[in-house]
C-alpha cells in the first residue's frame, strides 16, 4: 500500500475527506494518456465521443445506474447549478441546515421557497413533519456531512420517498461514493451527483450524475428521434447536452474510469470493509475522551469522517507528529480510508492522549 501512496512513507493521513490520495498506479495511467495526447493529438481526441461514453458505462455499472442517463463531470458544484437552473420558481425546497455551502447557498440564492430541518437527534422525525406539512418539490442533501461525517440513512431515505413518491431526492454523494457499495436502481434516491477527488482517490476535475429515467422526462423531456410518437425509441440527447455541454477532459475522465477500475479489483472487502472496523473502534475512542458531539454519538450508523473537539494548536501539534487532518466548523476533521490502520488510529490517539 505505501508504494502505491508515497506520502504514507512520511505522513499518518486522516485527511480524505478533505482530499484523496493519487495512487502510482493512476499516475502511471494519466500518464500514458498524456503520452497519447502528445503523440497521437487529434488521432487520439477524435475518439473523445466513444471514449466518454465508455466512461459512462463505467461509471453506470459501479453505481447500478442507467448509462442513458448517466452524466460525466467536472464537479458536483458545476452539475447541481445546472441542474436547480430548470427548476420551476414557484418550486419547493428542504434542505439540511448547514449542510454543504454548495447545496445549500444556489438553492438559497436563486430565492426558491425553502424549509431547513436541523441535523440533530430528530432530523428524520423532522424532515417528515416538514414533508406532511409543506409537501417540497426537493430534497436535497449530503449524503454524509461534510464536517461532521453525519450520515443518510439508507432505509429512511427509501422509506421516505415510497411515503411521498413525488418528491424529488437529490444527493451530494462527495463525501460517500467510494466508501461503501450503493444500488442506484435499488435506492429511494432520484439523483446522485458526486466529485470524485476523495474517497474514490481519483484526481481532480472529475465527477458524475446519474438520474432516474422517470425523473428526467419530467426535468428534461425527451425528444424523439424520428418524431413517431409509436415508435418507442428514445433519445437522451436533452439530459447529456445539458451536463456536458463543449468538449470533454479525456484525461480527467479517464482518471475517474480507472479509479473505479482500481476500485473493483480491490473490491468492497478491502475498501469498505476494514474501514468502517475502523472507524467503529474510532469513534468508541472518541467517545470514551469526551471528543464527539452528543448527535454523532447517538446515531447507530456513521461515516468514517469524525470531527472531534480541537483548535488551531491541536491541529498544528498532530502536524508536528506527521498525522495531517483539518480544521472544520468547530473542531478537527479526521477521516479514515481503506489505506488507514488501526496503527494510524492508536498513533492519533496517543497524540490527543498527551
């Protein structure tokens, strides 16, 4: 594993929440395509169209999605204005108070009428209560909190949409994708939009949505191709047009091809498994000093993103002893990946012990 992530040689690295790592093996791939574009130029980036469509599938076939309706990315802040832009302004919102400033601040701003459901011990008693009574057009959401590491629970989610079918679920999947295995199809979820920088481990400028098809006839009509309303035949040409307008960065995108590659040889056995171990035994130890908020403590599922109480000198102190994390709302964000161990975990706590 620290061949594969030199820094790992130097650093105990609980930071990927706030940025993954790049594996040698991704820099070996990004560069050869570099190579092709020097070498090949056009003769390579004629092939762009198959190429991005090959990502697609890749892309469709980790998450369970439809490829039709799958859609690469720069990042999800670029894909989610796009997306609130076709909205009726006469649409309505619930949002999670001080959820992401990406979700919430475009909803915000584009004056869409808007109810806040604090993320407390009630969140989902609550988002309920705001569903019976003002009957949202949207939903939109993280699916794990960015500092807190406060995390959807599934079930609810698909309970909730069976419960009130014509509200649109849209999820931040940033913080999530890549730390344990989802079913799209199978999920109460409309719309996942994701960046692909951290737990994937895939670089930047790369990303992707995936929408449900009964959705986006809805959001985007779809036009026929030969105008034959019997003819059955389809087009997604709206739904693509829209998210990836211009030319697409074949080096960025098959980065994020190869990630997933990388991420179904190694398999959920190694990715996810392990870590939510050790994230299990992290938060047990944080509780036992004191360090989480009484909300993260009573929830039965969480992320492996904690933030435990800490300053600015506690910060530069776990610095000082090569264990590299951030600074987030009112604490210190520690976040584990499939290449953190339990001996990052004690090392940490030794620290925070002294």
């Amino acid at each position: 594993m620290i061949d594969q992530f030199p820094i790992l040689k130097e650093y105990t690295y609980l930071n990927t929440a706030n940025h993954g790592l790049l594996s040698q093996d991704i820099v070996d791939h990004r560069a050869s395509l570099d190579l092709k574009m020097r070498d090949q130029a056009s003769l390579f980036t004629n092939k762009r169209n198959v190429f991005i469509d090959e990502v697609r599938h890749t892309i469709a076939n980790f998450m369970d999605a439809d490829p039709d309706f799958t859609a690469v990315i720069p990042n999800f802040s670029t894909a989610f204005n796009t997306l609130i832009n076709g909205f009726d302004s006469a649409s309505i919102f619930l949002l999670l108070k001080d959820d992401y400033p990406s979700i919430n601040n475009p909803v915000e701003a584009r004056g869409f009428k808007t109810h806040h459901v604090v993320i407390d011990e009630q969140m989902e008693q609550n988002i309920i209560a705001v569903c019976e009574m003002e009957q949202p057009d949207f939903f939109c959401f993280s699916m794990v909190q960015y500092i807190s590491g406060i995390k959807m629970d599934l079930d609810f989610l698909n309970d909730l949409k069976k419960r009130f079918p014509k509200i649109t679920l849209i999820a931040d999947f940033t913080q999530y994708v890549g730390f344990e295995e989802f079913r799209f199809r199978e999920s109460g979820i409309d719309i996942i939009i994701a960046s692909c920088y951290k737990w994937l481990h895939a670089g930047d400028g790369n990303g992707f949505l995936c929408m449900k098809e009964e959705v986006q006839e809805t959001i985007f009509p779809i036009e026929k191709l030969d105008g034959n309303a019997n003819s059955g035949i389809k087009s997604n040409v709206n739904f693509i047009s829209t998210f990836e307008p211009g030319h697409q960065d074949m080096m960025a995108f098959g980065t994020l091809q190869q990630a997933i590659i990388k991420a179904h040889e190694l398999g959920w056995k190694t990715i996810s498994e392990p870590v939510k171990e050790l994230a299990s035994k992290a938060k047990l130890a944080f509780q036992e000093r004191g360090l989480l908020s009484t909300v993260v403590c009573a929830r039965k599922e969480h992320s492996s993103i904690f933030n435990i109480k800490g300053d600015q000198e506690l910060y530069e102190e776990l610095l000082d002893h090569k264990i590299i994390t951030s600074l987030r709302g009112d604490g210190l964000r520690i976040s584990f990946s499939y290449f953190n161990t339990e001996e990052d975990l004690i090392k940490l706590l030794e620290v925070l012990d002294l």
